[in-house]
C-alpha cells in the first residue's frame, strides 16, 4: 500500500443508496464494509459496487473532496459519478493510440 494513497469512494449497496468514504487503503475499506465492521450506514446494505474513485496525495484535500462530494444531492452524484467514467474512457481511448 501506497502511504500517500489518500483516496474518496462512492459506494452502490444492494439498496440502490450511495454511500461516500475517504480511506488510505480502498481494498482494505470495502472488505470492511462487505464484512459490516465499516460505517454503521453500509451495515447489511451489501454487497457494494465501487462506482467513483479519485486519489489525492495529502489526507486534507482527500478530506475536502469527500465533505464536498457529501453536500451533493443523488442526481448530482450520479453526475460525478458519470463525469469520472467520461474521464477514464478517454484517457483509455488516448492510450490506445
């Protein structure tokens, strides 16, 4: 594990909610839910789907991401959450040439 790995997730549960978190070791953090030892909101809403992720270098601009993300509405997550997917399909579609 990377120590400057400072990363925000966006979690689908089995319930259609999402659920926001910042954590230092992502794998580590979704076992935890999936295990329902992570936040008490995500406890027996699995299992999850991982569906925005964005890395940061220092833990406060993780923080600062992640308290901004919670301020969004659903529909505005979704669009967070389709604007990142745009993202790594054209960084994809970049390498391929």
């Amino acid at each position: 594990m990377d120590v400057n790995e400072h990363t925000v997730y966006i979690l689908k549960c089995k319930d259609k909610t999402l659920y926001t978190g910042y954590t230092n070791d992502l794998e580590h953090r979704v076992a935890m839910h999936e295990q329902g030892k992570g936040a008490k909101y995500t406890r027996g809403r699995g299992p999850f789907q991982v569906v925005f992720v964005e890395r940061f270098s220092t833990k406060e601009e993780a923080l600062q991401k992640e308290y901004q993300v919670k301020q969004l509405s659903r529909k505005e997550k979704f669009q967070l959450i389709r604007d990142k997917l745009k993202e790594v399909i054209q960084y994809e579609n970049t390498e391929k040439l």
